[in-house]
C-alpha cells in the first residue's frame, strides 16, 4: 500500500455472543487477497477469540497480524494501549491493506472511534465503517432490544429487571454507531421474524444505516469492507446515552477463568455448563477443553443457554493439554457456587 494513501479500519462491535469471531473468521478466509491486520479486544483473561482467529492459518491474515489487548475495555484504554497499537501498525514496513478491530462485547464504539479522530492517526487511518452483531434468536426473545414495549414486557415479567439496564444501553449504542448492521444466526428464525426484526431495528437507527440477515457470519466480504464511512469524521450523528460523559464504568460486569477436569465427553461439560448457566443467569462461557482420550482440542462457545462446541486442531506439543473456560456475567456472579458446579 502506498503510504501516503489512508489504511481503512472496519469497527466490528456487537454484544457477548453475536457472532462477531465468526464473521471475522468468514471474513479472513474470504478476503481477496487483502493483507488484513486484527486487533481483538476481549473481557476477561482467556485469550479466546484471538486464539481462535490465530487457528484459521490464512496467509493474508497471520499470527503477527493479531493483536490482542486483554487489559479491559478498549474504549477505556485508548491512550494506553489502542493508539500505541494503531501507530506499530502504521511502522510496519509492510502496511496492513485493512485494519479489523473486533471490539469487546462491553465497549462503547464511539469513544473508539473518536480515537482515530487523533491528529497522529487521522492522516493515516479512516474509520471505512463500523459494524454491529446481533444475535437474532436473542432480540426476537426480547433481550437487549430497543423496543420500549419489549423492554417494559420483560420488566413486568421479572421485577428485579432494571428498565434502565446498561445491557440496554449498551445496546442502542452500538445500534446508534453502526453503518451497517447484521442480523446473524438468522437461521435459528423465521422469515417472519428475521423480518420483523430487521423492521424493528431499521425504525430505530439513521435512514443510512444498511441492515443485513446471515447465519454463521458467513457473508461477501466485499460487503463489509470498502463501506467509505469515513465515520470518524460525523460522530455528531452517531447519538450515545453517554455523550458528554469524561468515562464510563463496567462495574456492572464481571468475569473470572476457571480450570477444569477434563470431560470424559463434551456432552459431560455442556450438561454442567446448562445447569450453571439456569442456576446463576450466566451471559456468556468461552474457552478450550481437553477432552479425555482426544488428541484435539475443543472450542467450547456458549451465549445464554446456547451451547457450541467443536474440534478446532490438535494440541500443540509446547502444550499442555488442559481445560480452561471464561465466565462473564452481570456483576455477583457466585465464583465458588459455579465452579463447584461446572468440576463436579
């Protein structure tokens, strides 16, 4: 890339679950050629999504090209580690031709975006569009919806449901960001309600915001990168409930690493992790397990109660095959009650 053109940069952003490392995964093995640099921002101390984007083994895209900032919330520490990221990038002598940065399920996209507004990154980078993920099943449930209907249904249903909750909150800010927004696990809908969902959403975002359906996160590239938002540069429009705050907390949500026993099956961990998730109203599990007897390693993806997992490679030999999982949830999550549960 010449150097004195600008690298652009795809913000995808979504909630704990959405589909956001599936897209890129899809995104990365359809890439056309373009060398693509990730920086993947995650909650917790498991490195999960970054070790699994690591696994695709494309040439376009390889593991010096992922950057994983683990610290808490990107937009929290854009001085300290987002913009020293941004700009090792832009010395590399062989430039990215694209910038991905996946953002935590918990990150304000605005704040991030205004960091690429900084005078030492403006006249090298460009914000080409920022993307958001939702989970189909979970909004036709009604969960983290913009529909004031929905939202006063669920708290009718359960009184100690906070109308102002900033999971809602939350969510109409990365709704408010977006320039184009995904419908993903569309296959777990109906053409109805895929519909209807995507109604819904277009009458609440900007006229020009494109709205999209997929399953998997599989989709054209060509679709999500080349969008020409330039979206640093019209943040005026792009309306947050914390607009004029100086910072933001995420008090509200905690997570914690758990090593496990490993499973005589998969079956044996997901019927634990099911029961966990009931008991204790658990948002979100992600991790790696050695199951007993497999040479492989297990990803295991789990978003409310429902529960992935598959056989990603085998294990290294530097490693040592072991089971270890994030738990992420509101903030009293019961450490002790859950592990208890998940190690049998």
């Amino acid at each position: 890339m010449n150097k004195l053109e600008k690298i652009p940069a795809t913000v995808i952003t979504g909630f704990l679950g959405a589909g956001k490392t599936s897209l890129i995964r899809n995104l990365i093995e359809n890439a056309n050629g373009k060398r693509l640099a990730l920086i993947i921002n995650e909650f917790g101390d498991l490195g999960v999504d970054g070790d699994v984007l690591k696994g695709c083994g494309n040439e376009n895209c390889s593991e010096d090209d992922i950057i994983e900032l683990a610290n808490g919330c990107i937009c929290c520490t854009v001085a300290d580690e987002f913009l020293p990221t941004i700009q090792a990038l832009l010395n590399r002598e062989n430039r990215p031709d694209h910038i991905i940065v996946e953002t935590s399920g918990l990150a304000l996209p605005k704040p991030l975006v205004r960091a690429f507004g900084w005078p030492e990154v403006r006249t090298q980078v460009t914000v080409d569009g920022v993307i958001t993920v939702i989970d189909g099943p979970a909004y036709r449930d009604g969960l983290f919806a913009s529909n004031p209907e929905a939202v006063q249904d669920q708290r009718e249903a359960d009184e100690n449901l906070d109308h102002d909750s900033p999971l809602e909150e939350l969510f109409e800010d990365q709704l408010n960001c977006a320039d184009l927004i995904i419908l993903n696990k569309a296959d777990l809908l109906t053409e109805e309600e895929a519909a209807d969902a995507i109604n819904a959403i277009g009458a609440e975002v900007r006229p020009s915001v494109k709205l999209i359906k997929t399953s998997h996160g599989k989709i054209n590239a060509n679709v999500l990168l080349g969008i020409g938002a330039a979206a640093e540069d019209d943040l005026d429009v792009r309306k947050s409930h914390h607009d004029g705050d100086d910072d933001h907390e995420h008090d509200d949500f905690e997570s914690f690493v758990l090593d496990l026993p490993n499973p005589s099956t998969p079956e044996e961990l997901v019927s634990r992790l099911t029961t966990a998730i009931e008991i204790h109203g658990i948002l979100r599990v992600k991790g790696f397990i050695a199951v007993a007897g497999k040479e492989m390693r297990l990803v295991v993806q789990g978003v409310g109660n429902r529960i992935q997992h598959y056989y990603d490679r085998e294990w290294a030999e530097d490693e040592v095959p072991s089971s270890r999982l994030v738990v992420i949830g509101e903030h009293g999550l019961d450490e002790q009650a859950i592990s208890a549960l998940l190690q049998g």
